[in-house]
C-alpha cells in the first residue's frame, strides 16, 4: 500500500472524529464568547464544565479504545465469540 493510498484510507476512516472535535471545539468557543458576558465567575465555571466534559470523554476513549482493538484482533482471528463477549462490556 503505498503512503497517498494509506493516507486517503486514514483520512477516510477519521473523518468523524475530525469532524466532532471541530464541533467540540467551536462549541466551547461559542459558549465563552456569549458567557463572557456574565462575568468573571460564569466564564470560570464554563471553563471548569468544558475541562472536566473534555476529561471524561479521554477516560472513556482510553477504556473503549483497548476494548475496540481486541474485538478487532479477535474478529480478524474469526474467535467470534470472544469478540462478542468483549462487546458487551462496551454495550
């Protein structure tokens, strides 16, 4: 495979990520934007809220990501059960 087809395959793959951290993002500049108006203590809170939403999103992509990979390498082994089995800890 050569590196522009690798590239197309990756970009392809992720555009749905890409696409929900520029919503993320643009939706917490948003939000400060009209909340700097409140004060100093709403825009501290939005600040705190935004940090700890971005926190327990990475603690969940950092369970489920393990989770998704051994799924992956246990449906590409055609063990489908045990990737089944591991599914349900995500569902």
């Amino acid at each position: 495979m050569s590196s522009k087809n690798l590239t197309r395959e990756v970009l392809k793959i992720s555009w749905p990520m890409i696409i929900s951290e520029l919503a993320e993002s643009l939706y917490s500049v948003v939000d400060t934007y009209f909340v700097s108006r409140l004060g100093t203590e709403a825009l501290a809170a939005v600040g705190i809220g935004s940090y700890l939403s971005w926190l327990s999103f990475v603690i969940v992509v950092l369970f489920s990501t393990g989770v998704l990979v051994y799924v992956s390498q246990s449906y590409g082994a055609s063990e489908i059960r045990k990737a089944r089995r591991c599914q349900g800890i995500l569902w």
